[in-house]
C-alpha cells in the first residue's frame, strides 16, 4: 500500500490521517463540513494514484464516506467498530477523534483490522427499506399498546386487540372520560396514518422478495418467512460466503449463548446480541409461526417448549432457521447477492 490512511467520521467533521509508505511523509487534519461535495473535493488530491487504502468505522455516516472513496479510486475498509475498540486495551490515554483515526490508521497498515463486508448499493438500499418499515411497525405498535393501557386505566371492557378492526371499533365505542376519549381518538389516527404509510412499504417488500434471487429461494423454501422476513435476512445478511460455517452465521446474527466458566463455577446463559437487530428480529419472527402444527419444525419446536418455555423454543428454532438460510443462500452462490429482476 503506497498510501495508508483512516477517517474518524463525525457529523460536523471528518477527522483523516494518512501515510505516504514511500516517502514516510504523514498528513492530519479535518474535512469540514462532513457532507459529499466536500469529502470529494478533499479526494482529488488522490486522483490518478494506485494503491490508496482508506479505513473508516461502520458507524452511522459510514455509506458516504465509502462510497466516494471508491468513486475516486481509494480502496475503503470498513471496520467493525466493537473489535476495533478491542483492540484499544484499557484506557491509558485521552480519546480524541486524532486518536481514533490514528488507531484504524495504524491496524490497517498492520493488517490486523476487524473488517466488515461492505454491501453493494442495491442491498444497502433494500435494508433502508426494510428498516424504515420496521420502524414504523414499532411506531404503530407502541400506539397500540398506549392505546390499550388507556382502556385499561379508564376501566373499559377488553373487547379485542386494537390491531383488528373489531377491536379498533371498541376502542372507539368505548364509555371513557374526556381526556381518555381524546387520548383513544389520537391514538387511533395515528395507527390509520402509520397503516396508510406501511401498506404501501409491505407491497413493495413483496415485490422485492419475488424478484430477488436470493429472497425468492428464502420465501419459497423455509417454511414462516414471508415478504418482510425474506428481504430483512438477505439483506442483512449479505454475502453469506464471508462466513467459513453456519456457526459463524449464528454468531453473527447475536442468537448464539454466551457463556461463562472457570472450575466449577458456570454463569447462566444468555444471547450475545452482537448482531444486526433487524436481522434477530425476522428470524425469530419466522421461527414464531413453527408454533402452526402444519409447521415442519412443530414437533421439535412443542417438545422444545414443554421442556423449557415457549420463548426459548422459538429461539432454538430460529437459530435452525439462520443455519438453513445460510446454506440455501450459499448454494445460490453469485446469484444469491444480484439486483431484483
């Protein structure tokens, strides 16, 4: 590498420093404000050489800055913020935002940098999508849930979740005070906006995962996951052949037990949830329906549960089903990661 270099991406600056390896020459500074035209107008410095290696952490702002680094011929690595912070030690030394780029800056030239796959645009575009739409399902949800605490705290007779339209009914039928009756009311105009905003976002979804290679093999061949389910694996799984087995995608999701032991002493277990939040979420959602007795996993998921608990079932089954999309997706091979048709 003839130029090895790091940024520490902030939302007011970008703070770079980077190594000339042939003459030992070392630059430092800040790219203010932190926006495109800027970083772009900063990179032409680099135009027409080979060989330059940029490292920036996956933290929020990370899209851009890769993106026009591989725009102008840099060659980006995205660390895994976690380990990269792992790398650190214990704090014997103030952070600052030199510090840091410092730090990405002198692992990559080691060689030791934690890196994450960067997915290309289309894939980063689908985990827009399906993130904005989980978003809005926990909007709505919480209103759901505010509204029946309100029926609940003003005495009313429980008629039904407010997710049907039976019980939205009730909800609107209901003998509440003043306040309480403005309280449902708001709560029931904002599930209908947040519906209008979701059904829409649902069909494009579906679209999506009937067009997809790799989302339409994960729809159509693991029984419980759907449209939403199918793009939110995909995507946020990405490039399976990363992984050397399916323990390490089980790992990745932050399903697998972590678990500490020394001698005789043992503490109890509990999920690493060092993964992709949309990613356990789909899963588990899609293990949730082996509960269907027509479900292939019902057998395993009851005998599950009568052992433990029902929660705990449907963990077992969803780390199943990170395993089976693993291996589906990695038979696809290439195809799996193309743009929908």
């Amino acid at each position: 590498m003839s130029i090895v270099g790091a940024f520490d991406v902030h939302r007011r600056q970008l703070t770079f420093e980077y190594l000339d390896t042939g003459t030992g020459e070392l630059k430092r500074g800040r790219v203010v404000p932190a926006d495109r035209e800027h970083l772009r107008a900063w990179l032409a410095r680099f135009a027409g050489q080979e060989d330059v290696h940029f490292a920036l952490e996956g933290c929020t702002g990370w899209r851009y800055v890769a993106e026009e680094l591989a725009e102008a011929g840099v060659i980006p690595h995205l660390a895994e913020p976690a380990d990269t912070a792992a790398l650190r030690g214990r704090k014997r030394h103030a952070k600052t935002d030199q510090t840091d780029a410092r730090h990405l800056r002198v692992h990559l030239l080691a060689g030791d940098l934690p890196e994450c796959w960067i997915p290309p645009e289309h894939v980063l575009e689908a985990r827009a999508v399906v993130r904005l739409y989980k978003d809005l399902l926990d909007e709505r949800g919480a209103w759901h849930q505010r509204i029946a605490a309100t029926l609940f705290h003003q005495g009313a007779p429980l008629a039904g979740s407010v997710a049907t339209a039976a019980g939205r009914t009730a909800a609107g039928q209901a003998d509440l005070s003043a306040a309480g009756r403005q309280a449902v009311e708001t709560g029931l105009r904002q599930v209908g906006r947040l519906s209008a905003e979701l059904d829409p976002l649902r069909r494009q979804l579906d679209m999506l995962s009937r067009r997809q290679p790799g989302c339409r093999a994960l729809r159509d061949t693991h029984y419980g996951i759907g449209a939403v389910t199918a793009v939110a694996i995909w995507a946020e799984l990405g490039d399976v052949r990363r992984f050397g087995n399916s323990d390490d995608v089980v790992r990745h999701t932050g399903l697998d037990i972590t678990v500490y032991s020394s001698d005789t002493k043992r503490s109890a277990g509990h999920l690493s949830r060092q993964g992709p939040e949309l990613l356990r979420w789909a899963l588990y959602e899609a293990a949730k329906l082996a509960a269907r007795p027509a479900a292939p996993d019902h057998g395993y998921y009851t005998a599950t549960r009568d052992r433990r608990s029902g929660g705990l079932a449907t963990l077992s089954v969803a780390r199943k089903l990170a395993r089976r999309c693993y291996h589906t997706l990695r038979e696809l091979g290439e195809e799996a990661l193309q743009p929908a048709a």
